[in-house]
C-alpha cells in the first residue's frame, strides 16, 4: 500500500480544527472527515441518529459512543480515504480512541501524527461568540478574526452566514467542561505512542496553517529516509 497521511486533529471547542483542517484538505487532497459536521447534516436530514445526536450536542455533551463509532467505522471504509485521512473531532475520548486503534489495525493503516491545537480557554470564549458558519457547506468565519468579504456571505459558495446552535455561551461552558474531562486525556494517550505533535493555535490562522504544513514536511521526510 502507497503511503498514507492520516492525521487527527484534537484541540478544544473553536481551536481551529475545521479552519485548518479545510486548508490541510486542499493542500494534501485527504478526505476530511469531521464527525460534528457528519452530525450537523443528520440533524438536518432528521435522519435517526440525527433525532438521537441533537440533545447531547444541544447540552454541549458527547453523542454516545456506539453512535459515533458505527458512523466513523463506515466512513473509514471509504474508498476516498485510500490515500490518507484528516479527522477533526473523533476520537473524542479514550474509548473511541482504542475503536480507531483497532480499526486502522485491522485495515492495515496507521496514524502519521496527532496534531493538538492549543488554546486558552479564555480565547476560546471569544472565538466561538463571534464565529459563522455557512449553510451550505459549514464553511468557517470569524466576524473579527477572519471575516467573509460581505458580511453574512460566505466567500465559498455565496450562503447564508448563521450561528451554530451550540455556540451559546452556556452551552461553550459546558463544551469546554467536556474537553477538559473527557478529551484532553488523548494527548497524553498519544504522547505515550510518540504520535503527537503541538501547534500554537493562538497565532493567526495562516501562521498556524504554515507551522502545521512544516510539520507534516517533516513527518513525510523522516518516513523516507
Ligand atoms: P464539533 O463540530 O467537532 O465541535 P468542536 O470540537 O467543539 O469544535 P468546533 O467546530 O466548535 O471548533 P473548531 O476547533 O473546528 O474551530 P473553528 O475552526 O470553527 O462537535 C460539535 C458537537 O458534536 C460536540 O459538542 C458533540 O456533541 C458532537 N460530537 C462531535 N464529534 C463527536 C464525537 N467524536 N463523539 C461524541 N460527540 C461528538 O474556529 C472557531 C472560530 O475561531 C471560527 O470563527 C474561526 O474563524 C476562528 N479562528 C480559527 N482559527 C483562528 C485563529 N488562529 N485565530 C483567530 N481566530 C481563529
């Protein structure tokens, strides 16, 4: 098999995962898979698991794992993956985290890095309060940080500009509460298996962008030699 690039991005709410990760996705051309999206387009289609996933994500908890984990095991499967992956928001905890272990073992696959994008939670108040999304494709803005070119448009694909649901300032809180707890148990899970790699999400989006590329330069580099 053709060398992979499977990368994960961990990080807490409004670190920066989906805004690096839909540049990472055009650099390398990896499929993307981000499990709050594939969630979001359930709830939208009123699918079943978007019926049984709504709650959880409304309250800012996790979506039980047997949920997530059928979801992501299917996607894994996918032919677009062949060449490599990006995941933006699974695993999530530990449990999910020794499903993907066994899973990727089983195809034969394995992780070139985790990339864990730092941010206080302070900062992480003020992003997600001014964050958009767009409704068509969940393209991201930051009415401050990294505003569209006309207000309420995306530069994308020309929709509408809203806010998510769960970016509610008491349902961050609660958002937070759950990386905290539950997620950041991962970095040292796999800063045990040498596999993580830190980024400095306080620099501006294209500065994290260019240190996340240089560090993937690297990890391709030292897997050729
Ligand atoms: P999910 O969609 O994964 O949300 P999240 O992890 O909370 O991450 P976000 O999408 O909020 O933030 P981000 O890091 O992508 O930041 P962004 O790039 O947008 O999950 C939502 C929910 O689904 C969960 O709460 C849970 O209920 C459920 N769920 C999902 N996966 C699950 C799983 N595996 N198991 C169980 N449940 C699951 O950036 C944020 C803002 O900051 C934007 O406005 C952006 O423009 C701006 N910005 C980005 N980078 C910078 C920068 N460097 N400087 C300044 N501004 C910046």
């Amino acid at each position: 098999m053709a060398r992979q690039l499977n990368l994960i991005l961990v990080g807490p709410p409004g670190a920066g995962k989906g805004t690096q990760a839909e540049r990472l996705q055009s650099d390398f051309g990896l499929a993307y898979i981000a499990t709050g999206e594939m969630l979001r387009a359930n709830v939208k289609a009123q699918t079943e698991l978007g019926m049984a996933a709504k709650q959880h994500m409304d309250a800012g908890g996790l979506v039980p794992d047997d949920l997530i984990l059928a979801m992501t095991a299917e996607r894994l499967e996918e032919d677009d993956t062949r060449d490599g992956f990006i995941l933006d928001g699974f695993p999530r905890n530990l449990a999910q985290a020794g499903a993907l272990e066994r899973q990727l073992q089983q195809q034969g696959r394995r992780i070139t890095a985790v990339l864990l994008i730092e941010v206080p939670d302070e900062e992480i108040v003020k992003r997600i309060a001014g964050r958009r999304v767009c409704v068509k494709n969940g393209h991201n803005y930051h009415v401050d940080y990294d505003p569209p070119k006309l207000p309420d448009v995306c530069d994308q694909d020309g929709s509408r500009l809203i806010q998510r649901d769960d970016d509610k300032p008491e349902v961050v809180q609660r958002r937070l509460l759950v990386y905290h707890e539950q997620t950041a148990p991962l970095i040292s899970y796999y800063e045990d298996r040498g596999l993580l790699r830190r980024v400095d999400g306080m620099r501006a989006p294209g500065e994290v962008h260019d240190h996340i590329r240089a560090l993937i330069a690297t990890l391709l580099l030292e897997d050729s030699l």
